[in-house]
C-alpha cells in the first residue's frame, strides 16, 4: 500500500494538526498543496504569502506547490491537481475539517472524481479539546486573521494557549473556530525543525474579515 500522503494545507492549525495525526499512524507526507487568490499573492483561506508557507515547507522537510484561482474555477482547478497527484502514484489526501459535513462532502467528491482517497483525521472530535491536544501535542500557533462580527482586532499576532482557548470559550466562541471565527498559522511543533519568524505588518479588512499582514 503506498503511504504517501498529501496534504491540503492551509497554514493554520487543523491542516497540520490533521497532518501530524496522520504521520503518528505511520503515513508519509509527501507534499503540501495549497490553493491561492487569482493573482498568485495570498492563499484563499487564509491571505498568507508564499514567502511564510513556503518557510513552514522548508521546516517540514516537505515540498510546497500552489495554485491559483478564483472562486469561479477553484473546484476545476483543485481537481485538476488532485488527478495531477494521481499520475504521481499518490491515493491519498488529508484534510483538516472537524465536523462541517458540506466541507466533507466537497472534499469526498473531489478526490472521487480524481479517483483518490480523502482522510480527515479531525472528524468528529470535540471541538473545545482540540485546539488543547494541538497544544499539549507541542504545537505554536498565532492568530492571523478574525471575522469582524465575532471578534475584535485585539486578537491578531496572539499566541494560542490554554488561557486564550478558556477565554475564547467563556465568551461562547468556538476555540476550534470551525465556523471561520479566526485563522491561525502554525510556527512550531514536532512536525517542524525550526520554529518560523512572523514579520507582523499593517492590519487589513475585507470581506468580513480583519487580517493580520504577515512577510
């Protein structure tokens, strides 16, 4: 059975948290993918640059490729490369969703039509224990981005800990932010060799959402 494994990488905490578990039960990872706005600058779910995922790529030992779109042709173009991955020998992608059951059945009926196999290591745990295991599991992750109707800006460039995670519950939000409440990236763990260096810039606002501009 051929254990390489991809995986679609957002940058943040429940890709790579999905990735780890995999890897704990003895999958190989054998190529992040990530999709990016039309132009090529920021990935569509979270508006990082190339410069800071391809650093995290570079810590993994993992290599990182890319491909642009707009919301139009995203799923055309999502499948393209999934069969792309086929040709390759790959069967296998890894996703992070928790339990958003239109998530899961995109992700299924892409890999279908590209004849793959999707894994979604997080499914169904519990939302408020998650980010917890992701922490006590060694991880670092930072708040990049929030959605303007649910939390204030205050939260950008904070680290996700314990006291944040209570915080965040205590106020009746979700700490897993299955919702879309925030976006975290990942800057350490047992997956990484180096911890990744954040350089914070301005604060931008689109679409709902407030985020944090990292180089």
């Amino acid at each position: 059975m051929n254990k390489k494994i991809v995986c679609s990488w957002s940058g943040g905490k429940d890709s790579c948290f999905a990735l780890y578990k995999m890897k704990q039960n003895g999958w190989i990872p054998y190529k992040l993918f990530t999709m990016f706005k039309e132009d090529g600058e920021r990935s569509r779910s979270h508006a990082l640059p190339i410069s800071v995922l391809s650093e995290q790529a570079k810590s993994m030992n993992i290599e990182l490729e890319k491909e642009n779109a707009t919301w139009d042709n995203y799923e055309k173009i999502f499948i393209k490369k999934l069969i792309n991955y086929k040709k390759e020998g790959i069967e296998n992608i890894v996703f992070g969703d928790i339990d958003l059951e239109q998530h899961k059945e995109w992700e299924k009926m892409v890999c279908k039509k590209a004849n793959l196999n999707a894994h979604l290591p997080l499914w169904k745990l519990n939302r408020k224990s998650l980010p917890i295991d992701f922490i006590k599991s060694g991880f670092k992750a930072t708040i990049i981005a929030v959605k303007d109707s649910i939390l204030d800006k205050s939260f950008l460039g904070k680290e996700l800990n314990e006291q944040l995670i209570n915080k965040l519950i205590d106020n009746n939000i979700d700490p897993s932010a299955e919702g879309g409440e925030f976006h975290t990236i990942v800057t350490d763990g047992p997956l990484f060799n180096y911890k990744i260096k954040l350089d914070f810039k301005e604060i931008v606002s689109f679409s709902g959402y407030s985020f944090l501009k990292t180089n």
